[in-house]
C-alpha cells in the first residue's frame, strides 16, 4: 500500500493533468469553453472530496476502496474529454 503522501501526489497529478487538457481543448476550440471549465470544477471538487477521505481513511481496507474511486473517476474524466474533441 502506498503512502498517504504517495495517493495524494499521484490524485493531484491525475487532476492536474485533467485541467491541463481541458485548457488544451479550450485554445484549439473556443466553443468548448463552457463544458470544459464545468469540467475543471468537477475534477477540482473530486479531488477535494478525495483528499478528505484519504485524510479519514485509516485501514488497508479503506485505501483499496479510495483507490478503485480514484481509478474508477480517471476512466470517467477520460471518456469526458474524449467526448470534448
């Protein structure tokens, strides 16, 4: 099992690279603009909401529960972007 330091670097990494595509579709078409920050938002308060739970979570249990909601969202914003372009 990973750190809770660990988790959360590779969440914020996972979100950051979310946002990061989001504004890439944002510069190549701006009539994306609104479904993209929408977007952001939803990706900014997943990893809120994760960061409290990760914070809470004390068992191995609880962590491998954390971890198949974190992968579980990554598919969803990818099918989400890829919908984007």
């Amino acid at each position: 099992m990973a750190s809770k330091r660990t988790f959360k670097r590779d969440l914020n990494r996972m979100i950051f690279d979310v946002v990061e595509e989001c504004f890439s579709v944002q510069l190549y078409n701006e009539s994306k603009t609104e479904a993209t920050n929408k977007l952001i938002d939803e990706a900014v308060e997943f990893r809120n909401n994760m960061t409290e739970k990760i914070h809470a979570a004390k068992t191995k249990q609880a962590f491998k529960v954390l971890h198949a909601e974190v992968e579980d969202a990554a598919v969803d914003f990818t099918h989400k972007i890829n919908g984007l372009h």
